[in-house]
C-alpha cells in the first residue's frame, strides 16, 4: 500500500476509506493517499483490526500538517507518523503497523535485523507501488472484499460445535453396537485383547485406553461420557474440556476396536478432535468475550489435514498402477462394488459409460487440484472447499460411509473465515455475531500451542514423506514417531487406491430342528435379491462393513483354490470376523443377534455360509424381474455345528 499521488495507476478515485482522525493527533497515524482505490482498501482493512489503537488520515488532508516531511515522500509511500513526529515509511511503516495491532510481529524484527530481508521486503513494496492497479484487481480476485479483514473467530465456533456433532455420531453410532462388537460376550472382546496386551508387558502409554480398568461397565460408560461431552461441546460449554474428554474418550474405543474401529475417517476424527484441543479457547463459553484469537498455526494444521486427506486419496489412485483408474473406467465398478450401496448408487451405476468417464476425470481434477487451493488466500481457498464439499457431498449421496464425508465437510467449512460464513446467517442477524479481531492468548499458552503444533507439524511432513517416497527417516524422527504411534496424532489416507471389479457377498443360513433352512438377513449389506440397501449414515454399521472386507479375503482364497465345495474352512486372516460371528449365531449370543436384522428365531441345529457374486442389475433386467441384484455362488461350506469349533 503506498501513495500514487493523482492515482493514475488505479485510474479512478476513490471514495469513502476510514474515519480520519483528529489531527494532530496523540495515537500513531497512518497516512496513505485518500485518492487511491488500492490504498483506501487496505487502510479500511487496517482500520477495521485497529479500532482506535491507531489514527487514519489521507495525505491530502494530513500533509500540511508534518512539514518536515516532504510530498514526494507522501505520495510515494505510506507512513506510520508517532505522536512526537518520528516516522516510519513503506514497507518498513506497514510491518510496524501489524506489529502494533498485534497482527504479526516476526516481519517488523525480521526487518530491523535481518538486511536481505529488509531489501527484499522494501523492493517488494516498490514493486507494488507502480503496479498498484495489477496489485487491485490480484486483491479482489483473491480476497474478495479487500476492506474485510480475515477472522476466524466465528470460524473456529463453527468448526467445534459441528466437530461436537460428529462426535456425538460417532459415540451413539459405536454404543449401541460396542457389546456385540468389542464385548465381553461380543464378536472381539476388549477383555481378551487386553489380557494379550497385559501379558507382553505393553504399556499404557503404547496403548492408551480406559479398558485397563476392565469390563463391560468401562466400556459402556466410555462412549456415554465422550456423548455427554460432545453434547458440550456442541453447546459450546468449556469448549476446551470437552474437546479433550471426546478426543481422549475416541482414543479409548479406538484402542481396543480392533478391525471395527481401524478405518481412516476413525483416524481423521481422532486428528481434527486434536487440533480442536489446540484451537479451543481456554474459557467457560465458546462465545465468550474473554475468548482469546484463534491459532493461525493451528488453523493451517486444519488446512493441511484437509488437503491430504483429499490430495492423497487423488495420488494413491495414480500410484497404485490399477488400469481402471488409468483409464478412467473405475466408476462403471465403484457403485455396484462399493461397502454399501443404496438405490441411487444403481441408478449412478446405470449412466452411460462416457459420463461415468468425465466424473472419473473430474474426481482427479477435484482431489489433485483442490487441496492445491487451500493455501491461497478467501476467494481461491473458498473455491476449493466448495468443490472439495461438492465431491464429499457426492459420495454421501451415493454411498453408505458413516460420519466420514460429513467430517471432510465439517472440515470444507473450517476452511472459510469468518467474512465468508457471515453470508450464510440472514442479513439481518449477521450483526448479532460477534465476529473479529482478539487479543492473543498469553506467553505461556501461546507458546505450548506452539511447541505442541510444531511436533504434530513434524509428524505429519513425515507422514507425507512417507506416503510419497516410502523412504527411511531418521533414527530421532522414527523414534519419535513410534513414541506416539499409539495416541494417532497422525493419520495416513488413501481411500480406494485399487477398484475392485466383483462383489462377493456373505450370505449365511441357519437350520431349524425340523431341518428347514433360513436366511440370516443383515440390515445394510446386501442380501435378498429385491432389496437394495437403505440410507444408514451418518451412522457406521460396522458389522456390515467388515464383512464386505471378509467377503473379499474369502474371494481372494476362493481364486487361489484355498476354499473348496464342501469345506468348512474359515480363518484365513486374524482380521475376519466370520468365525466368531458363526460361533455366537450357533448359541443366539443376545449382543451379537442385536446387530442383525432377521437372526435366527431359535436355536439354530447347524450354520452354513455361501459366498456369492452380486452385480447390479440393468436397467432391462430390473424391469422384467424387480431385482436390484443378481448373483451367481461361488462356494458353499459345509453345515457347522456346535461341537465343531471353526
């Protein structure tokens, strides 16, 4: 920002700018030149983080006034002029105007210490200086509305109260599933998981949970704390406390979740509730006055999170080598072979190939470009996570997966400040919102943040490094890494990087004393020809996921000839949870039947399962028969029966 004199360079004059102060006047004074657009946007911007810490005043009317300051150097350079006349100009008066306001304070000591940063600071200024309308038009075009400075304090309100509702999704969702799954009597049960890990000597600091103290009551009461405390959090009471208590309540159940609880978006929850802890205000109401201003360096934590959550699932698909991706023909098997589908993923999964193509194409665009957007300022930042929210937005209209998407929202609006959310509320009670510029929080809290930001930063250039080369890193880095692995600062993300081409299925039976055999029916995945699956989101059904995945394990032996006609052979991998379920089928385990829609209405003589291809019906063979699927088995095993153990 500096003078232009007649403002031929911003070829109009400008109008309006902020109050000009008393002159003289006892506060410092910032004179820039009242007949530039490009001057008077920024000095309203200043002004409006200013207040009335610092006097505004166009040189035109100001200049008379500080004789011992010439008019050249008024029109060729703002200046910060102190009440006894001593001055500051250029670049040099806009870094101490941001230290004054408490904007920034490194510039101002870089440019008094430091002489290549003083030159090129100073030639940067110069340069802008004759090119101030470029400089106008780069400003509109990437902030927006220059005079509106970027906040976050609305921002950060936003972000933890929808963080506290995806939370609270996330513990109700777990809880009324936690006994069948995780139970004492469920299909993976936290006590014989922790029994292992106390017996090799593990740590609670390498495995942090609440299920040392053991049983059923610790884990009920864990989830019925972490909801009670996101209730607070949407509420915004002791907004720090509560975003510690379901950061540390999630940690608990993800611990010990084994496969139920091991999907990225539980690890993405588990990131954002920690930068949450950070970004919290140390107060009684999230909309206290005595909130301090939000963390910058914790806010571009939030951006970066966003960025490889979405780059990276772009980058996976192009590093795997899958030819569907390549070609762009992975949607025409992304919808029918996807966990769960509903009816509108049939009516995606019938378009026509070419469409299916351009969305491919546009997927990449949008998860390889957008992030990229992210780390430019209001207007290109704010494009990005509309098309970031669009695609998210798109997956949850077709698909069934949780809470993830509307996390990867939740995070789509973290990213706009607080000028750019003020246009969702109505006009009228845009000014009932506090908004704005506030005190920075103390010494002490500002530098722990800034320790903390800094080690999870350290983390996460690793995790990228990673992900990218799959090199070693340094013994101290590994060391510290591995110090942490347990608490899952970091996430490593990547959804779909191959496309599977087949469904198979798990269809399971039962056989009644009369020796007639019956469907075992799930909820969400698919089962009975005629019906495809309902909406279950934001709610994770995670029975029904994680057999998809067993379904695809058992697929993969099914090829190589592990599993033959007649046979009854189930543990493959630690990871199923097949045998297990059979095992609590075979004795009508009350936790485990609560998962399923049409369990067994006795006790069942003997158990049996297929493993069955499904594909989508064509629009012609919906029409003749009412199917949304067909299939064709694959395998079929052996009855089982109570005595034998799987």
């Amino acid at each position: 920002m500096s003078g232009c004199g007649s403002c031929t360079s911003c070829g109009s004059k400008c109008q309006g700018g902020p109050p000009t102060a008393a002159l003289p006047t006892d506060t410092p004074l910032l004179v820039w030149d009242g007949d530039c657009t490009f001057c008077r946007r920024w000095a309203k911007r200043l002004h409006a983080v200013a207040g009335d810490r610092i006097g505004f005043a166009p040189l035109q009317e100001a200049a008379h006034h500080y004789p011992h300051i010439s008019q050249h150097a008024f029109e060729t350079a703002i200046h910060l002029i102190e009440p006894d006349g001593t001055y500051t100009s250029g670049a040099e008066a806009l870094f101490a105007t941001m230290e004054r306001l408490g904007l920034r304070t490194w510039p101002a000591k870089l440019y008094r210490t430091l002489a290549p940063f003083r030159a090129i600071s100073d030639m940067a200024y110069h340069f802008t200086a004759r090119h101030r309308r470029a400089a106008d038009v780069a400003c509109r075009l990437s902030l927006g509305r220059v005079e509106v400075p970027s906040t976050l304090l609305l921002t950060r309100r936003v972000f933890l109260r929808l963080l506290g509702l995806i939370y609270l999704i996330a513990f109700l969702s777990f809880g009324n599933q936690a006994m069948g799954l995780i139970g004492s009597q469920g299909l993976r049960p936290a006590d014989v998981l922790m029994k292992q890990v106390a017996d090799s000597s593990t740590s609670w600091w390498n495995f942090p949970t609440l299920q040392w103290l053991g049983g059923d009551t610790v884990l009920w009461t864990t989830w019925v704390i972490g909801a009670v405390a996101s209730c607070l959090l949407m509420l915004g009471i002791v907004p720090l406390f509560s975003s510690l208590v379901c950061w540390a309540m999630y940690l608990s159940l993800v611990t010990v979740g084994t496969v139920f609880l091991q999907y990225q978006w539980d690890n993405l929850l588990l990131e954002c509730g920690l930068l949450a802890i950070l970004w919290a205000p140390l107060t009684w109401r999230l909309n206290s006055q005595h909130a301090r201003r939000p963390s910058r360096l914790v806010h571009w934590l939030l951006v970066l999170l966003l960025a490889r959550l979405v780059f990276f699932g772009g980058l996976a698909k192009l590093q795997s080598g899958d030819p569907t991706w390549a070609d762009c023909t992975a949607l025409s098997y992304y919808f029918w072979t996807q966990p769960l589908p509903w009816w509108p993923a049939w009516i995606a999964a019938s378009l026509p190939v070419w469409i299916l193509k351009l969305a491919c194409a546009g997927l990449f665009i949008i998860e390889l470009g957008a992030p990229l957007l992210l780390f430019l300022p209001r207007v290109p930042r704010t494009i990005g996570a509309i098309l970031i929210a669009g695609l998210m937005l798109g997956i949850a209209a077709t698909g069934n997966y949780g809470f993830f998407n509307w996390l990867a929202i939740v995070l789509c609006l973290c990213m706009l400040d607080d000028a750019v959310l003020l246009m969702l509320w109505p006009r009228a009670a845009r000014g009932r919102i506090a908004v704005g510029l506030r005190p920075a929080s103390g010494p002490l809290v500002r530098w722990g943040r800034r320790g903390v930001s800094a080690v999870l930063l350290l983390l996460v250039l690793v995790s990228i490094r990673e992900q990218i080369t799959v090199s070693r890193i340094g013994q101290p880095i590994a060391s510290l890494q591995r110090a942490v692995q347990g608490w899952r600062p970091v996430g490593h993300y990547g959804l779909f990087a191959t496309m599977t081409k087949t469904r198979p299925e798990i269809n399971i039976e039962w056989r009644d004393a009369e020796g007639t055999w019956h469907p075992v029916r799930f909820r969400w995945k698919p089962g009975p020809l005629h019906r495809v699956g309902g909406f279950c989101q934001p709610g994770m059904p995670r029975l029904d996921w994680q057999l998809w995945f067993d379904a695809l394990t058992y697929e993969a032996a099914f090829n190589q000839g592990g599993l033959r006609s007649g046979q009854f052979n189930l543990r493959i991998t630690n990871r199923v949870v097949l045998p297990m379920l059979l095992r609590q089928l075979m004795v009508l385990d009350p936790p485990v039947v609560a998962l399923l829609e049409e369990p067994p209405s006795s006790t069942p003589t003997s158990l049996r399962w297929h493993l069955d291809q499904y594909r989508f019906t064509t629009t012609a063979e919906r029409a003749e028969s009412g199917d949304w699927w067909s299939k064709t088995r694959l395998f079929s095993s052996s009855p089982l029966v109570l005595q034998a153990a799987p």
